[in-house]
C-alpha cells in the first residue's frame, strides 16, 4: 500500500489525550492527521466513563 498525506501534526492513538491535543492544534489552525488503529476513538478513556485516578487523594485513601 503506498500513501502520502502532509501535516503539521500527527498524533497516532486516538485516546484521551491525543483527542485533546488534536483540539488545542485545530484551534492553532494548523493541520491535523490522527491515527486510530481499533474500531472506536477514545483508548482506554472510552471505557473508564471519564473518570481519572489521582494517586493519594485524600478522600479516597480513608476508604
């Protein structure tokens, strides 16, 4: 397979955080290429429902 595209950024994963840099690009207007090998956008983001572990937040560790 032969392919050629250009751009000023490329993010390969479409998690969480490259989902947010692809943003913060756009709104800088330059070019984005992101690349996503399994079915769906999002990485393991998709299935947490959104929810980030802070390691030793407080009202987590008097559980």
């Amino acid at each position: 397979m032969t392919w050629h595209d250009d751009a000023d950024v490329v993010l390969v994963g479409a998690g969480g955080a490259a989902l947010a840099a692809a943003v913060a690009a756009v709104r800088e207007n330059v070019s984005v290429l992101l690349l996503e090998a399994g079915p769906q956008p999002g990485g393991t983001a998709s299935i947490s429902g959104g929810a980030f572990w802070i390691p030793r937040r407080a009202g987590l560790m008097m559980r």
